[in-house]
C-alpha cells in the first residue's frame, strides 16, 4: 500500500474558501479518479514562521503502479484548478510505502 501525502500551507485571507472547495470539491475528485482508496486530511500543529495554516492530505492507493497512473491520466487536469489560490499556497509532495501497519488488540 503506498500513501500519496500532500502537504500544503495556506493563507488564512482564502483559508475558508480553500478548505470549503478541498472538502467538497477537490477531494471528492481526487477519489473519483479510482485511483485512491481514501484520503486523510490532518490540521498540522506546528505554527509555520510564515504563518498561514499547514495540512496534510493523505491519499491511499494500492500499488506504485496505481500512483503512476494517476500522475499520467489525472495529476495535471487536478493540479490545474488549484489556480484559483495561486500564490497563496505552498505544497509539497511526498510518496511514502506502508511497510507495516500494527493496532491495538
């Protein structure tokens, strides 16, 4: 299993309408493209010297195979609409692999 993690710092001045349009847009099309088995938005709490507010969004998918096609097929149409908050946020990217997943019994 491999976790596509997205990490983003956004402006508080379009913060609202950013989370409103993640929430009911852009992660909801991110999961449409089949690609994804489900996605984690976490709220990072570690204040930024930049300011403006970090998250995490981390999308399950279950193959390397699977996130390359995503890349090819999907990536740039949905990296596209985020123009509406250009220069208002910083992302970066991270592909990490599950290696090993424990829980409480």
């Amino acid at each position: 299993m491999y976790i596509y993690n997205v990490t983003i710092n956004i402006e508080e001045t379009v913060h609202d309408e950013w989370f409103d349009w993640m929430q009911n847009e852009h992660i909801p099309d991110m999961l449409s493209t089949g690609k994804f088995s489900k996605a984690l938005m976490t709220k990072v709490l570690v204040e930024e010297e930049m300011g403006g507010i970090t998250y995490a969004v981390q999308y399950t998918t279950k193959s390397k195979e699977t996130l390359q096609k995503y890349y090819t097929e999907d990536a740039d149409r949905l990296r596209a609409e985020t123009a509406r908050f250009s220069g208002k946020f910083v992302a970066f990217r991270t592909e990490l692999e599950v290696v090993s997943e424990q829980r409480q019994p």
